[in-house]
C-alpha cells in the first residue's frame, strides 16, 4: 500500500515537473519573441534610414565610413537576435522542422545568391564564396528543411571566417556511404598564405573562453543536430563540414550544373 502510494506521489511530482518546465520554456520563448521583435523594429528602421543616407548621396566618405559600422554593428545584432531565438527553441525542443523534398544544388545555388545579395546590399563582408562539387552528383533530391539548412549554412561560413581570415571560400557537398550528404566550407588553396599553409595541421577549436564565439558554435551545432547530422572538423582538409543522413533520390529532369 505504501509503494503503491509513493509511486503515486512520484508520478504526480514528475508531472508536475514537467508541466512547469515545458511553462517555463513557453514563457521563455514567448519573452525571448518579445525583445526579438522590440529590437528588430527599431533596428530596421536604423538600417533603412542609414541606407537613404548613403544612396541620396547626403553624406561625404567618411561620413559614409561610419554609416557602414553603424549598418555592420546592426546586422552582427540581428543575427544574434535569431541565433538567440533558434537556440532557446532547440534547447526547449519546440522549433518546427518543415521537410520537404528539394534538390540540393538548387539549396547551394539560392544560398549562394543570397549570400551575394546581401553582401552588395550591405556591403558588409570581403568574403567571396565558390561552389564546388568534389563528385559528379547533378540530380540529387533530398528531404530536409530547407531554410533551417540554410541557417546552419550562413553560420557555419561565419564561424569558419573568424578562424581564416582570407577572402575566398569553397562551399560544396559530397556523399559519403551512400547514406550521409556531407556539406563543407573550407578556404580556397590557392589563397592560403604561406602562414596558413605552416598551420594546416593544427586542429579546429572553439575557444570557450570567446562567448560570442562559443555561443556562435552552440547555436550552429543546435542547427545541425536539428537536421540530424553533427558537425565534422577536418584539419587535413581544413574543413568545417557537417554531415545529415539523407533520404534521396535521382532527379532525371532537373540538371543544374
């Protein structure tokens, strides 16, 4: 009678628990969309009107100078804004995977576009990017969520940046036991200066001490296990890469390199 009541009392006390738990990370998330959107709004409003500045020709150049830090510090927030938000929704197991069938050199082609995009609307990196494909894979679909895939792209290309501080990196993918799509951003050999080239084997690490750097890391890593991979570092290579299990097949009618 007395164990049938103690497992009671555990049962409703571990409801309890969890019931509060999963209220808290409601009431975090909700919080945490809260200062996102109070601090979008303005910041939108910052980056819109320094943009008039530089396009109506309203300032000289070094004015000019200083209105691209302002834009530069803006974008820098507004990407920890959503790598705050993606991270408390995957520690809260609440983000929304949406997946759907795509081919992945259309995902590499519209990142890279993007990637363009923003840098000629921002003008706010140096850092060019190439496609490349080590394997002659031209029709490959796979079902992921596209978008967050994109994400774990952007950030990975961020973090790899602050560890080679060159100007050219090569964005590709290969298949690895006909099961995993490994997607890799590495810098381009030809533009290794001799000090990298001494450096090449030494091993990629994440300095915890450097919390945006750190925190950079987190919030990749949570991006890729959300796809169901996990992030690979490849010294020989001088790769960051991660991997994703993929269910795929041959597109016959779509051949896009």
């Amino acid at each position: 009678m007395r164990d049938s009541m103690k497992n009671n009392i555990k049962t409703i006390n571990g409801k309890i628990v969890r019931e509060n738990k999963k209220k808290y990370n409601t009431e975090k998330i909700s919080f945490l969309s809260h200062i996102s959107h109070g601090i979008r709004t303005p910041l939108n409003s910052i980056m819109g009107f320094s943009k008039l500045l530089v396009l109506r020709e309203l300032v000289d150049e070094k004015q000019k100078e200083y209105i691209q830090g302002i834009l530069n510090g803006s974008n820098l927030l507004l990407q920890f804004v959503d790598n705050i938000m993606d991270l408390s929704q995957f520690e809260a197991n609440n983000y929304s995977l949406i997946i759907r069938k795509y081919d992945i050199n259309q995902i590499l082609w519209e990142f890279t576009e993007d990637f363009y995009n923003r840098k000629i609307e921002n003008n706010d990196t140096d850092i060019n990017l190439i496609l490349v494909w080590v394997t002659k894979v031209k029709d490959l679909e796979i079902e992921t969520d596209s978008m967050l895939l994109k994400k774990a792209l952007r950030r990975i290309i961020n973090l790899v940046s602050v560890k080679y501080p060159i100007v050219e990196f090569e964005l590709g993918y290969r298949i690895t036991e006909n099961k995993y799509l490994n997607i890799f951003v590495r810098p381009a050999k030809e533009k290794l200066s001799a000090d990298d080239l001494l450096n090449k084997h030494q091993s990629y690490s994440i300095d915890e001490d450097n919390s945006f750097d750190y925190f950079n890391y987190k919030v990749l890593s949570g991006s890729v296990s959300m796809l169901g991979g996990e992030l690979t570092m490849d010294s020989e290579n001088q790769e960051f890469s991660f991997a994703i299990p993929i269910k795929h097949e041959r597109n016959k009618g779509f051949n896009i390199i």
